[in-house]
C-alpha cells in the first residue's frame, strides 16, 4: 500500500487517513470535526498561494485545512485492499470480520 501525505493529494481523490503525526491538541481538533485513522477525506479545493484544502469527510461534514497540517496527516488510496488481519479473512469474493461481510476491492 502506498503512503502520500494529504497536502500532496490530487483534486476530487479520495484517501483513507492512515495516520496523523501532529501534537496531541491538533489530533483531537481533527478527530473532533471528523478526520481520524480510517475516515475517508475528499479534496474539493486548493487554497491559492499555499492556502487551505478544502476537504470533505466521511461524515459529510467540509472543512479547510491549513496545508501545515495536511503535510502531517498520512493517507492512502480510499480504494486500496484492506491488510488482512486476524478479524479479517478472505472467504470466497468477499472480505469477511466481526460478523460483517466487506465487498472485497478488485
């Protein structure tokens, strides 16, 4: 799985938020409008001059960020396969954890 940072994501890409390395009152701020490990981000815009991205997350809610955070909040491809995991095994087409079934990506 590939690893980019969000201020580097194209336009209208959606990505899967890995990991934030930010100082623990940023990581809260985010996780509080709702960017987090695992929350799908959308970029809707780019601040002219270095400016803000303008973000959509999973929850729906829009927000810009400044691109100092961005720089430091890990991403990956909103698409790619899941690692497998002790939960996780593949049966057949489909990812199956926990009691749910997870359509596998192809």
């Amino acid at each position: 799985m590939v690893f980019s940072f969000l201020d580097g994501v194209p336009l209208h890409t959606e990505v899967k938020v890995a990991a934030i390395e930010l100082e623990a009152h940023f990581v809260r701020w985010l996780r509080a409008v709702g960017v987090e490990e695992g929350a799908t981000l959308r970029i809707l815009r780019r601040g002219l001059f270095g400016g803000p991205l303008h973000v959509r997350s999973s929850t729906g809610s829009e927000l810009a960020i400044h691109r100092s955070l961005a720089k430091a909040i890990k991403v990956h491809a909103a698409d790619a396969a899941p690692a497998e995991s002790p939960s996780v095994r593949k049966s057949g087409t489909e990812l199956v954890g926990d009691g749910e079934s997870l359509s596998k990506s192809a």
